[in-house]
C-alpha cells in the first residue's frame, strides 16, 4: 500500500489521482478499455459535443510533425441528442471521474448543453470549450476575446450546477488575461492548453497537407508551451489549473504539477503508449514518496517556491 | 492488446531496389488475429527512447502463424517511420497494439478472388491462405508496375499456394500490359457468358476482396457491383490512435437510407462492403 495520498479535488470533483485524459483523444470512454482500465484513471474528458451532429472535417485529418502531431478533426460529434441518448447511459456507468465537453458556435449552443448537463447526468464535471481551433468560429472567437470568454463561461455557470472547467488556447497573446476572464465569468476551474494552431505542406503535391489547411498541434512538441502557460496562469488565478498538452511521460507531468497544475491529462500521449496515464500514476506516486512527500497536493507549485529538495 | 513483439526476422523481401522489408514478430497476437486486421508497431530504435516518429505505424498482416505464435509484416520503406523501423534488428523488441480492426469476412463455401494493386498485395497473402485452409477455391488478380515488383512483392510464394493467378504490369514485362481491373473485368464477362450458357442467372459463388490504391477499388467496387459479385475493400488513412478515439482516419459511406455517415477506418474497418464506399470523398 501507498503511503503517497495521490486524492486531490477540483471545486467539488474528488478525483482519485491527478491524472485525467483529454476531450478528443479518449473517445467516449470505451475505446482504450482493453489497454487501460477506467477505473485507475483520475478521470476522463468526453469528446467534444455540440448542439447538432457534425460531421467534421474532410480527410487527410492528421499530419505528423517531430514529435508532434497536428489535427484538424473539426469537432465531429453525434450532436447533444444523441450524446443524451446512446452515450450518456453508457458513460455514466464508467468507474472514474467523467467530465463532458462542450462546444459552440453561440453563446446560445453553449446555454442549450449546460441546460441538458447537470449534476444528477452522473458527470461530474463541465468543460467548456471555447478553443477549438479546427472550426470556423469554432468556439475559438469565445477563447480569443476576455470579454466574450466572462460572458460564455456566466452564461454556463447560471445553466448548471456541475462544476465549470474553461478549455482555454493558447493562440492568444495574453493567456492570463483569458484565464482572469474566465475567472471573473464564474468557472471553478481552467484547462491548459488546448493545441496550437499550425499547418503542413507537402512539397512533393505543393499543398497543404491536411484538407483542412490548418489544424491543432499537439504532443511533445507543445510541451514547453504548455508548462510556461500554467506557471505564469497559476500566478495570476486562483482557480485549480489542469495542466495538459504534450504529457507523455511521467516527468512531464511532474513539471505541470510543479508549475502549479492541480491535476494533469494526457491527450495524445494516449497514442503513442495507450499505458501512458497508468505509467503516469504510478511515476507521480514514486516520485512523491522519493521526494518525502505524503500527498501529491504537496508537488502542486512548488517549483514557484524553488523548495524541491 | 498492448505487446511487445520480439523481432525473430527482419530482412530484404525481394529486390533491395523494392525497398520492401520482411518482419516477423513472435508474441501472442496470432491467436487472436484475423485476415485484413493489422497492428500498431512503434517505431523507434528500442534502446534510445524517442518522439520522432510520434505516431505508431499501422501495419497490415501478411501471414498469421497461431501455432509458432508469430505474425510476418510486410512494408515498403517510404518515409522517416519504415526507415527507422528497418533498423530493428533480430532480438530486439518493438511495442506491439493488436490485432486491431476488423477483417475480411470469410465465405462459407465457392470462390474467392483476390484483387491486389502493388503492395496491396500484402494482407490478401494471409487471406488466401486462410481461405485455402477452409477449402475454398482462390484465384487472384494482381497488378504492379513491373515484374521487377511482382518478383519482389512474394510471387514465388504465391506460386507455391497453387492459386489461379490473372497478373498484369504496367510495362508488360510481365503478365498483360495494363491495369488488374481490365484483367478482371475481362475474366468476370467471361464468367457471365458461360453462366449464361449454362442457363443461370448470376455468377454464383463468388466473393471479391481488394486492396491497393483507393481508385484501383474503386473501379473494382464498380465492376463488382455491375456483375452482381459482393465485393470487400481494404481502405487506408494516415492513423492516429488506432482504436478509435480520435477520429483521425474517418471514411466516408451511406448507410441503408442513403445518408452521408462516417466510419472510423482503425475500429470500424479497414475492411468495408464497396458499395458502403462514397469514393469520391473518401480518396
């Protein structure tokens, strides 16, 4: 037995370790059951919905860049109906934190989903997109604009009475002032980062790689990005941050967490080793213990204080 | 599942010009696996640990061994990923996700006739040789750039099965000048004439299977459909997860009403009915 408590808590989300997988990369739950059990899990992110089915994004979808991967899925999702329907009775079931996104192309959307998702769904929390960069105006006007960012996240927290997460993006010049915004809006807590936006060229076709032209960055590649996000974030709010973008190993979720992530998620690390968020627990566990300390609550910031012995 | 595969063969499949690689990995898959399924190899050099390439590499099933617990891989060197993934030498281990995907189905009884183009080739090796094992007649149609290729690309052991085979070149260095499908659709109205003769209406007992280029199985799909012959197709998308999470590998079809839906080619296939294939989207 563990003498390392990995608990921690996000505003009323008792999560069992810090380590949750991220909104896009872990399906409806179900799709990674035979490489890692749910129930280790902290918890899982839902793939995005939206109001209506969408189909997404024509193929080529992802392009592979060094040691990171760009997509632009473009939200394809069974639409809220659906979601309330076949999937819901299903997910609630599952043994570990389960928490739903969301995403809109109107502050009207992001209402009619809040209203639809509250706590007796069996979720446990919201989280709210408003960085998809793969849509046009995609959400991504929401997550780019402080003002339209404090108005979205209101608008959700009054719908409903599950815990709000902010998804926010990174491709904005001041992600503090996104993260102040949404903390003024009423969230309970911010999600950091969604993926950066970029593109590909095949120079043998001379075109753009992905049919989409563009699409999110996502992997080791954004790592770095990621972790200087939640340090200068968790300064600024005192909102719990989960910190994700390019998780893989578990020294890099160690560095969220001391760069003030109460809670990490792995996203696309999921591709590269399917065991990656099991590995991931049980490298914070050691850690902690190596380190003498008894709660993973203790690692949360402490590099601002330069205190790791 | 998640395994690691020990390399107990890795070389030069036909000439080193092909660029073609031969992997044999013994682990426990082969007991589960299927024709047309595939796996997920990470490609890295296994002692020093690396995030470049990022993505595991999607690699059909050329032969199923369930007895020597062993599955051969056949690929093309084409880019960064099969480049570092020809480096693996014997001993050494890779990281393994499958089988994943679903097969080929397999028809209870008649003729099944495989339609390759270039290294599509590669799975229907182990589809024949289940096919053969349940007794069922096979011939295959299969066509390449040259006989250069289709020496490289396993003829002699497709010889050794004893299967009919109908093989066209580009070139004509081999086999007729032209394309598989011409070939195809020449022995299938051949086929439809001596049914005729005979007095039935179909062509009986025969189920296609194809894999190759998207509009090779295209034209295949379309001749299979004029001929009233149930056809198989094997698609193929840059992967991203494998197992249907994200959505990365999608195809387009239409379902019994005629609606545009999307299926994820890594769960959902590789192996779709042709007539569910809305081509033009999907290649």
């Amino acid at each position: 037995m563990s003498l390392v408590d990995l608990a921690t808590s996000i505003e009323g989300m008792t999560l069992r370790n810090p380590v949750l997988t991220s909104s896009g990369t872990y399906g409806f739950g179900e799709e990674y059951a035979a490489y890692c059990p749910v129930e280790a899990l902290g918890g899982i992110t839902l793939k995005g919905i939206t109001p209506q089915p969408r189909l997404g994004n024509s193929v080529p979808r992802l392009a592979e860049t060094p040691a990171g991967l760009l997509n632009s899925v473009g939200l394809e999702n069974p639409g809220l109906e659906e979601f309330l329907k076949s999937y819901l009775p299903k997910v609630r079931k599952l043994p570990t934190a389960v928490i739903a996104n969301i995403s809109g192309f109107s502050l009207e959307d992001y209402v009619e989903m809040a209203r639809a998702l509250q706590r007796d769904s069996g979720l446990a929390a919201l989280e709210v997109n408003i960085s998809c960069p793969n849509v046009k105006h995609g959400g991504m006007h929401f997550g780019t604009d402080p003002k339209s960012a404090e108005e979205v996240i209101a608008a959700v927290k009054v719908e409903t009475n599950l815990p709000i997460i902010a998804k926010l993006s990174p491709n904005v010049t001041d992600i503090v002032g996104m993260a102040q915004a949404v903390q003024r809006g009423g969230a309970d807590a911010v999600s950091l980062i969604n993926t950066l936006l970029g593109m590909r060229i095949d120079i043998d076709q001379q075109r753009p790689v992905l049919a989409n032209t563009f699409g999110g960055l996502s992997g080791p590649a954004i790592l770095p990005v990621a972790v200087r996000m939640v340090w200068q974030v968790s300064q600024a709010i005192d909102l719990p941050i989960i910190g994700m973008g390019g998780i893989t190993t578990w020294q890099d979720a160690v560095e969220f967490l001391l760069a003030g992530a109460t809670a990490v998620s792995v996203g696309t690390g999921n591709f590269v080793n399917p065991q990656a968020p099991l590995e991931i627990i049980q490298g914070i566990e050691n850690y902690c213990e190596k380190k003498g300390l008894a709660s993973v609550r203790e690692l949360v910031g402490l590099a601002h204080k330069g205190l790791v012995t | 599942m998640l395994t690691e595969g020990q390399v107990v063969g890795h070389e030069c499949f036909g000439d080193e010009a092909q660029r073609l690689r031969r992997l044999v990995l013994k682990g426990p898959i082969a007991k589960s696996a299927k024709p047309g399924q595939f796996v997920a190899i990470q490609v890295q050099d296994s002692r020093v640990s690396s995030f470049d390439p990022l993505l595991r590499r999607p690699i059909s099933l050329a032969q199923i061994s369930p007895d020597q617990d062993e599955i051969t891989l056949l690929y093309r060197i084409q880019g960064r990923g099969t480049e570092i993934l020809a480096r693996v030498r014997y001993g050494e281990s890779l990281s393994v996700m499958g089988p994943l995907g679903k097969g080929f189905s397999l028809p209870e009884v008649g003729e099944l006739w495989l339609v390759a183009g270039g290294i599509g080739i590669f799975p229907l090796y182990a589809l024949a040789k289940s096919a053969l094992a349940q007794g069922l007649r096979v011939r295959l149609f299969w066509g390449g750039e040259n006989q250069s290729f289709l020496e490289s690309a396993g003829l002699s052991q497709w010889q050794a099965l004893g299967v009919q085979m109908h093989l066209s070149t580009l070139d004509g260095s081999l086999g007729q000048k032209g394309l598989v499908t011409e070939e195809l659709q020449a022995r299938l109205s051949q086929l439809l004439e001596q049914t005729k003769q005979v007095g039935q209406s179909s062509t009986g007992q025969i189920n296609v299977a194809t894999c190759g280029p998207a509009r090779m199985m295209q034209a295949v799909t379309k001749l299979c459909l004029e001929f009233k012959v149930p056809v198989e197709v094997s698609l193929e998308e840059r992967m991203g997860c494998a197992v249907g999470a994200c959505l990365g590998c999608i195809c387009t079809l239409t379902d019994e009403r005629g609606t545009l839906i999307h299926k994820k080619i890594c769960q959902d296939g590789p192996v779709f009915r042709g007539e569910e294939v809305v081509w033009d989207v999907s290649c």
